[in-house]
C-alpha cells in the first residue's frame, strides 16, 4: 500500500510508493537509457502485463490475446489501487492517508517503434477517445476527485519504456496545481464574469503572435509566460470546463491537433522528449462558467528543471513569439 | 533587456530572456554533456568574466587578478539586470516588467576540480558567509524584492559548468513558491500561534525517524512529504526569518552541516547531481514570527521531474524514513 502524504506547509500531496522501495544503490543507474530490446506491451507479450480493462479488438479476440489495437491495463507498478480504505489521518502536525486511486496505461499502438504523433488520425482519436471512456467508468467511484492524464515521451521525459503508451492517475484529492488554476481563474471571473481561457483565445486570436496552430475546434498557443522554450497549450474554442464532456466530433479534431502539434515540435526540435498532461475540471464537480479544460505539452530540451521546479522560479531562453512562428512556419 | 512575465491564471511568473534567445536548432546538443577542458572561473582568466563585485584575496593582489580565494562576479549572460526601469505594464491580460534585477555567480574556490563539500571547512563557511554579504548589499535596492540563492552542481542539475560555483538571483517581485510558503506559514500561525517549522523541528526531534543529521545549530531532516528521494532540508533549530540574519559561528555550523550532508549524499549516491535553494524571507520585509528559513536540497536522480513539475504532483519510490536512515548511518 502506497501512502499520500501533504506537505503541512504549502498543502502539496505526494506519493510516497514505499512498495517501489529502492536502495540507495539502485539509483545509480538510473539515469542511463536502457538499451530496450524487448517490449512487454507487444502483442504476444499479453501476459506480461495486469489484464486488460479496456482493448479495442476484433470481436472473436478473446481478451489479453493479441489482435488489439488500442490497449488499457493497471500499471504493474501502481502509485494508487483501488482496493482498500482511505483511512485519512494525523501523525502529529502532518497529514496522510491510503494510497487510494487508480493508475493505469493506455497502450497507444501494437506497434513497439510508432510513434503517437505517427499513427494514424483514427488511431489517435481512439486514443482520446479512451481517455474520454476511461474517465467516465473511474469517476462513478465516487472516492475519486481527480483524474491526470499524462503521457511521458522519451526517456529524458521520465518514459522507462518505450512502446508508444500514456498514462492515468485517478487521485483520492485535488492536486495542488488544479486547485491553484480553479482558484486563479474564479478569481478572475468573479471580476470579469468571464472565463480567462476564453479571454486569452480571444486575445491570442487577435493579436496572432503566439499561435502556433489553429482549425475549427481547437487552438494551439505558445503561452505569454511560457516556462521553457516550446511550451504549448492547445485549448477547445469552446467553453468547456470537462475534457470527458468533449463529443465525438470534438475528439476527432483533439487527435488532428493533438497530431499537428506534435509533428511541428518534432520537425523544429528534432522529436524531442516532452511531457503533455490534461489539464480539466475535478471530476465530482459539476460544470463551470470559469475553468477551461485544456493541454499543456512540454517539450524536454534542458536540464535546468531541477532548480526551476525546487523555486517555482522559471527562466525561458526563447520567447514564445519565436517559437510560435518557427511552428507555424513548419509544414506538416 | 530581459522580461518578467506573468501567468494570468495562476500568478507564476516567468524571466522570458530575449537576449539570450535560441534557434530551435540549437537545443539539440543541450542534454549532452559538454567536455569541459577549460573554466573560465579559474585562477588566470579573471577576464573571461565580468570584474568581479567581490573577492577574497590578498590585500596586496588588484582585483581581477590570480590569488583569489572566492570570487562574486556578475553572471555574463544575466537573467536580470540593474540598470533601467522596471516600467510594469499591461497588455490586454497580460501583465510584465522590465528584466530589472541581479544575477551573480559565485564562484567557491579556485579549483576547477574540487566540489564545494570538498572543500575544508572554513572555505564553505567563506561561501554561506559572502551569500550574506552578497544580499545585505543588495538589499539597499529597494526595487529588489527577493534574493534567490542557489546552487546547481552537475550537469543533470542544470549546471553548464563543472568549476564549483553558485548563483543568486535578485527579484522585483515575490516568486510564487516563496509567496506559498509566506501563506501557509501565516495561516498555520494564526491558528496556532507558534511557526510551523519550529513545530516540525520539534516533532522531528522527538520522532527521530527523517533525521538525517543533527549538531549543536542546525538540523538536517529528509521531509515528511518529500517529493523525491534523498530530499533533505537543512533547518537551523533557532527561530529565524531572514538568513542574513545568522551570525557567523551560526554560519559556521551552516557550513558544517553543508559539508556533512552533502557528503553524506556523495557517499550513499555515489556523487549524484543535486541542487539547493536557501528558502528564506522577502528582503525588504522586517522578521516574521512564523516563517523559518532552509535550505532545501533536491538529488538528481530521476528523469520523471518533467511530468511532475507539469502537474505538480509527485510520486517518491523512496520513503523519507529509509533515506534518513540510510544517511543516518553514514560517516563521513
């Protein structure tokens, strides 16, 4: 059993992973990239992996048999579980409780070399679509508050595999960094009652520097405080405060932008690791006139992280406004 | 001229460094390790870098000249300047400033090889002791809000060059983190009536379970909710606000416990990246009865800070208790 722990200070929750223990030892090598031979998402390699929860399959394939296209299965290693009870307590001035939640990896591709971004159009709405699916089964536990859907490429990025595959982690709270853009943007909105997202669509469509794409439904801006240098938001036009209330049209042009985006980082960056997370409402909440669901992708180009997110202090070498115009200039 | 930026919905802000603006081209080589053959910061080259703003060298040596134990000079490609207006200004949503500011280098010995906690001792104390030196000159900035002083050792980590040195970054405004910390302080104050920090000292001291270090002045814990593994605080066990106010047997034992922890880390890491930042009070603010300041010390161990930092939730594989004791036991 996992365990959260708060930060009594400033109220961040952490998982503490004492199952995934490690020796100091087992560090060292930690940092070099594995020579991977072998992928255990590979089809035939069904049995490597926790049973499925979800697949898109042919309908004579039994389940964790190969045929698939599109694979979800726990995490073997999970941060959260479902089983068990939250059981929150005290140890003096600090505050835990169970590792409670869901950890699972949405298996993009049979393919062990392709890359998200070079599937085709289809095959990434699937993969949307299943973090729409699976968004929708997890929050009728009703323990859940929050669920990040992430996905990490690259082995500089944090991927220890390969194999094209995201991530979801259904948390018992609301990480802190949610609860920051809730409060930033109701602030806003109880002085302008108006969303801010929309606010900034409608500004970066106007002044059209930071845009790094654009098509019907979505937006594709390098933000005006960009942290590090590529860092780009693609936002629905629309108003929505869920991603799960996205339809299916919707998706269809997430995974178009989603691919577009994606493809230009990779032509100005030479297919740099990069990290993406789904920013969206928490998932017990009901609609909201003032958050705006929306991406974050964060191409890993340089190592100063580590003092950065020690400070919360951030220093970007390229302005968004260059960035914003070698990726439109790019042709995918 | 340098910008700070704002991010509209949660307040972070940012250093867009225009100056010192990148082709995309030229972040390819970034994750790779330079072969440094060469340091600009050592003994002969003093005028491969800005004169110096400080030294401790002989009284019969002129500045900028060999026989330098310690050297400040300004960073040669400064995040922020001191010259000019700070000219806050809006645009649309947006809200910036002028890069009005300092960034300095200091560099820890004339050593190209050696590490800080290699050093003897009373060489560490002469570096706590001109970070002091450093902000109470700065200080009589009144533009300056806050100084941030930190130190990235190893590549990893974020530094470009081997030759031992930290840095300090003078702000005219608050960062984030900083204000963060104020509020939960401030909070738990009022409703207790005593500093949080001084709390968790006191519970640690009594647990004795996340203490990793311990002597006459200062405490050295890995924290509850720690966010990586071998986090470790360094705390003075005296309530106090500002570190500018330590006295000099008190930076005497900041020194000791330095040197002890970090070789500490050396030995049970075998030598890995890390970084630290002294957390400590806005400058230009009078002493606070419920913020303590430390020194947080962050190892580079693993790659999946980039997904953490994005979201702000972190998963720890190792369990604070462990890692206070693994470095419990080791004697350097």
């Amino acid at each position: 059993m996992t365990e959260l722990r708060k930060d009594p200070i400033i109220g961040r929750w952490v998982i503490i992973a004492k199952e995934r223990g490690r020796r100091p030892s087992d560090f060292l090598t930690l940092v070099e990239e594995k020579k991977e031979q072998f992928s255990p998402f590979a089809p035939g390699n069904e049995n490597m992996t926790p049973p499925e929860i979800y697949a898109i399959r042919p309908e004579n394939t039994p389940p964790n048999t190969p045929g698939w296209t599109l694979r979800v299965v726990p995490n073997k290693y999970p941060a959260l579980r479902v089983e068990g009870e939250l059981n929150p307590r005290g140890e003096g001035i600090y505050d835990m409780m169970n590792g409670i939640g869901a950890h699972e990896v949405i298996i993009e591709t049979p393919d062990p070399e392709k890359k998200l971004e070079e599937l085709e159009l289809p095959a990434i709405h699937n993969v949307v679509r299943t973090y729409k699916l699976r968004i929708e089964d997890l929050k009728r536990d009703i323990r859940l508050k929050y669920i990040l859907v992430f996905k990490n490429h690259g082995h500089l990025a944090g991927a220890t595999l390969k194999h094209a595959h995201s991530q979801l982690i259904a948390t018992p709270v609301v990480p802190k960094r949610v609860v920051e853009e809730m409060t930033g943007s109701k602030t806003y909105y109880k002085l302008k009652e108006r969303c801010i997202y929309c606010d900034i669509i409608r500004q970066e469509l106007k002044d059209n520097i930071r845009v790094a794409f654009e098509e019907e439904h979505f937006i594709a801006i390098e933000p005006f405080a960009a942290r590090v240098p590529f860092e780009t938001w693609i936002l629905p036009k629309k108003h929505m405060s869920h991603f799960e209330t996205s339809n299916d049209t919707e998706l269809h042009h997430l995974a178009l932008t989603l691919k577009t985006v994606l493809k230009k980082l990779n032509r100005a960056l030479q297919s740099p690791p990069y990290n993406f997370v789904i920013h969206t409402s928490p998932i017990q909440e009901e609609r909201k006139s003032y958050y705006h669901w929306h991406i974050e992708i964060m191409p890993k180009l340089t190592n100063v992280a580590g003092f950065e997110w020690g400070s919360g202090f951030f220093i970007n070498p390229t302005p968004p406004e260059d960035a914003a115009q070698f990726l439109r200039e790019i042709s995918v």
